[in-house]
C-alpha cells in the first residue's frame, strides 16, 4: 500500500543573491513497509526530501500526499500535528534531551500525545528491551555511548507507532561495530512493525541494509533501484 507520494516536487533555497535549486520535479512513492536508502553527493537534494517528505518543509511546487491526503497545504501546526501522530525522526547527532534518562526519552513522545501512564510505561519498557537498553534505561545520554545513544534514539522514533521514520545520516557519528548494530535494530523493528524506514545516507553500510535504493544527484532522482556497487561508484 502506498503511504508518501510526490508529485514533480521543486524546492529552491535562497542565500543572498544566490537561488539553488534543491529538489527538481522530483516524483517518488513510497510503500508501506518499505527499507529504503536515498543516496548521492553533497548537495543532490537527499536531505531536502527528507525534510519535505517529514513535513519539516514545504516544496515551492508539486504535491505531497501521505496515505492520499494532500498534505502540501497545510500550515505550521497542522503540520506539527502531522509529525507527532505519524513521523519518527532519527538524527546524525542522536538529539536526545540531555537531563533525561533513556527511559525519559523514550517516554517523552508519548507524553506530547497525553498517551496513559499504564500504556506509557508498557511502551517505553518494550522499546528498551527492543534495542538491548533494558539495563540503561536509568542513564542519561552523557552516560551512554554514541551507539547506545542512537539506540534510545530509534526507541523514541517508534514510540509512537508511526507511519514511518526518516533516518538523516544514521550511523555518521558511530564505528563500524555500533553502525552495523543500528542498522540491525532498525531493519529487525521495521520487520515486526511495519513501520517504512526512509535513509539519506552517504555510508555503504547502511546501503547495504536496504531493500530499496534511490540514488539523487543535483535536486534529482537519477536512479531507483540501483545495484549497491553502481552507487559507491558513482558516489
């Protein structure tokens, strides 16, 4: 089933005198379930789309449709509304919230949806337990690993039960060992949960995870589907 289409989506940024063209009539459909990659260069428009595609942004022309609602028009906190009940965000730079513990961060999603203290903690609990957190879930983020941190992460990315979650550099800032654990977490959650797993990445490790690749160059797709050693190359 489908659940994100773009239609011949455009988006231009502005600084100073200077426009670049970010995103160029890009049309891309996403399906329920998905594990998929956005690939390409600084600069090839693979975190835009993350953004417009997560309602962060909006596109200058084109439309956005999620589950075949036309979501293009919708202001700020129509917008918010959106993100909160249907969108987990994983960021490069974890953006766990510092005076919280890992148990914390994983709840707070939760609390922004006045979801029931008893539900809460079953949530958070089996979350934990997902990513191997169980015995940490008491520590804040100063005292945990870069890698244990993008797990409480993915945990708090899924509290919710979205529709989907948008990774933006996942494992930029985590070794080898701790890069391919995270990429294991999310690729076995996103079998039991259903829930689409959308990667703007320039790491072959997470390309090699993926059951979709879309490779972008300068605001555009150039290829869908692409062989993991076409995209190394090109890149």
């Amino acid at each position: 089933m489908e659940i994100i289409r773009l239609d011949h989506v455009t988006k231009d940024y502005t600084i100073g005198e200077v426009k670049t063209r970010a995103l160029d009539r890009v049309s891309l459909s996403i399906e329920n379930g998905e594990f998929s990659a956005l690939v390409g260069p600084s600069g090839s428009g693979k975190t835009t789309l993350l953004q417009i595609v997560g309602c962060l942004d909006v596109p200058d022309s084109g439309a956005v449709l999620i589950e075949g609602r036309d979501v293009t028009g919708l202001n700020h906190n129509q917008r918010a509304d959106l993100r909160k009940e249907m969108i987990g965000f994983i960021f490069q730079f974890f953006a766990l919230v510092p005076v919280l513990s890992a148990y914390e961060n994983v709840e707070l999603p939760l609390l922004l949806n006045s979801t029931g203290e008893k539900e809460r903690k079953e949530k958070v609990l089996s979350l934990l337990d997902a990513v191997g957190l169980s015995h940490r879930l008491n520590h804040r983020p100063d005292q945990l690993s870069g890698g244990e941190q993008q797990r409480v992460a993915i945990a708090r990315a899924l509290a919710t039960d979205p529709l989907l979650v948008l990774a933006d550099e996942p494992t930029a800032n985590l070794d080898t060992d701790n890069g391919k654990q995270a990429m294991e977490i999310m690729q076995k959650l996103n079998a039991e949960t259903g829930t689409a797993f959308i990667f703007a990445t320039h790491d072959p490790r997470v390309v090699s995870f993926a059951g979709r690749v879309v490779h972008m160059r300068d605001g555009a797709i150039v290829d869908d589907n692409a062989s993991h050693d076409v995209l190394e190359t090109a890149d």
